[in-house]
C-alpha cells in the first residue's frame, strides 16, 4: 500500500529565509508526486506535481519540489518566504491521474516577522 | 475556472440525526471524492465516485453513505451522526482520463456533532 510521511508537524520560517518541506512516500511503482497547500479555512490548491522527466519541478507561488527517487522523496523548497506563506503543506502519492490519491498528515508552516 | 461549491461551510447536529453534506462542481469532472480532515490526521479518503450512481469505497467509510444522481453533484450521508463524526469535510472533483491528478477541491464543510 502506498505511504506518505511529512516528518515535520509544525515548521517555523523567517520571512525572507528559504524553505524546505520534507516528504518521503512508500511506493512499489513510480509515483505521481503533489504538493498541496491549504490556507486557513479554505480548500486544498494544488501547486505542483511529478508525473516523470525533469525530476526538478516549478509550481506555483514560487515553489519548486525534487523528485529524488533514491531517496523516496519529494521535498518541497522555496528561496524566499513571505508572510502570505503561511498555511498548511500536503504531500500526495498516487499511482495515476485518476486514481486516488494518499495524503500525509500535513506540515504547518508558521512565518515570523 | 474549476469550481466546486460545498453548500454548508458550517453545520451543528445532534447524536442521531441524518446529515447531508451536498457538493457540487461546474466542470463535467467524472471523478467525485468525499475527504474527511482532522487535525495530526491529514485527509482520509471516505467515498469516490468515478461515474453517476457509481460508488467506491474509500479507507474510512464505515457510517457514511453517498449518493451520485447526477454528473455535477456528490452527496455524503450520515445515516445517523455520532460525535466522533465531528469534523472537516472536503469534496473534490477530478477529471477522469486528464491523468494530471490534480484534485479541485471545495471550501469545506466544517461538521459539529453534539
């Protein structure tokens, strides 16, 4: 069965500092790979995903995400985070398009002034 | 632009009651999907729906239900609520053959069952 793991529940950032979010997933097949972000009391936007090729991917709001398949990860990065940042991070794994998708539990990223 | 409207962002039951958590999307996605949140717990997939009147189960579906009539709306059930049903529920719609995986989802409906 697939797996996602988010190991950090709470990240706390500086504005303007760099971002890395971890995801590591547990797949037999090769992935689909999302990153989603909810903001609060909202829904779920999608801001980038893997499907195959370049296994560096640009999404929106200025954040790209590595594919490393040696390390079943899939962590999400940004250069340069800004307030409007804050929210709630999920990594997804999915073996198709259409099919469904596994969520992790999610990282709070916090952003201090 | 995909939307998918929730039409209850806020609802209070009591133990034993019938719910209904309606969705509905605007853009002929095939694909329906019911998620509950909680917090530490991330989103757990409850029903899915690949097609009207098709239903599959997901990894939570004991004491819910779900009903697909037409194309365009997704309804979830509980038969008869209990208070560890509190909680975040958040529809989503896909397409069916886009494989782009991406899932549009509502605003959320925020269940309190007392």
């Amino acid at each position: 069965a697939q797996s996602v793991t988010q190991p950090d529940i709470h990240i706390t950032v500086s504005e303007g500092a760099s971002l890395e979010l971890r995801c590591n997933y547990s797949y037999g097949a090769t992935p689909y790979l999302f990153w989603y972000v909810q903001s609060p009391g909202q829904g779920l936007q999608l801001l980038l995903k893997y499907f195959s090729g370049d296994t560096l991917v640009q999404g929106i709001k200025g954040f790209e995400a590595e594919f490393k398949r040696s390390q079943s990860s899939f962590n999400l990065r940004k250069p340069s985070v800004h307030w409007s940042d804050a929210a709630e991070y999920f990594c997804a794994v999915g073996p198709s398009g259409y099919s469904t998708l596994t969520f992790g539990k999610g990282t709070m990223l916090l952003v201090s002034p | 632009d995909v939307k998918v409207t929730q039409s209850s962002r806020y609802l209070v039951k009591r133990t034993g009651e019938k719910v209904f958590l309606e969705c509905v999307q605007d853009m002929d996605h095939e694909n329906m999907f019911w998620y509950r949140q909680d917090p530490g717990l991330g989103l757990r997939l409850i029903y899915f729906s690949y097609d009207v009147k098709m239903k599959e189960k997901g990894d939570i579906p004991e004491g819910y239900s779900v009903s697909r009539e037409k194309k365009e709306r997704f309804s979830l059930i509980l038969e008869s609520a209990s208070t560890n049903q509190t909680s975040m529920y958040l529809c989503a719609s896909s397409l069916q053959t886009g494989h782009t995986g991406e899932l549009f989802f509502g605003e959320g409906s925020r269940l309190t069952v007392l």
